[in-house]
C-alpha cells in the first residue's frame, strides 16, 4: 500500500504533477505517460490529457479545478501503484 497522499492543501500544482510522475514512472504500464498542460475548457473547467510517447491521447481529465484534475490523477497515479505492487505479491 502506498503511504503518501496527493491530498494536502499546501501542496502546489508543480509538486502535485512531479509525486503524479513519479508514481507514473514506477508503473510497467504508466512509466511513458505525458502529462499535458493544463488546458482551460469552455466552460471554465480544467482539463489535461494522458498520452504515451508521442502518441494519440491515451485519456483525458475534465474536473471543476486544476486541484480536482491533481487529485484525479494522484488517485489514479496511487491506484495504479498500488495495483502494481498487488501483482507482484501474487
């Protein structure tokens, strides 16, 4: 189980992005993903997209903030840890 939490409010957007990757990179099926910039959608909503390589947009987050698109991808980042961690236990 992974320890570190992306939730703590004095974390800024560059850290929250950095622990993202660096969970990303330890993760056989996340190690080539990018992170896009944050893009502002038209009704007001944060969004960035998830590829691998150079490829085509693997996935795309769409929340309310940039802190909800952090969170998001921390969850999801931590979830993928954790979910390798659980197959090489198995």
């Amino acid at each position: 189980m992974v320890a570190v939490s992306c939730h703590q409010p004095s974390m800024d957007r560059g850290t929250l992005v950095q622990r993202v990757r660096g969970v990303f990179a330890r993760s056989p099926i996340f190690r080539k993903a990018v992170i896009s910039e944050l893009i502002s959608g038209p009704d007001g909503e944060a969004i960035v997209d998830v590829s691998f390589g150079h490829g085509r947009t693997a996935f795309r987050v769409v929340a309310s903030s940039e802190d909800a698109v952090c969170a998001i991808l921390c969850d999801l980042a931590f979830a993928v840890g954790e979910g390798d961690q659980c197959r090489r236990v198995v």
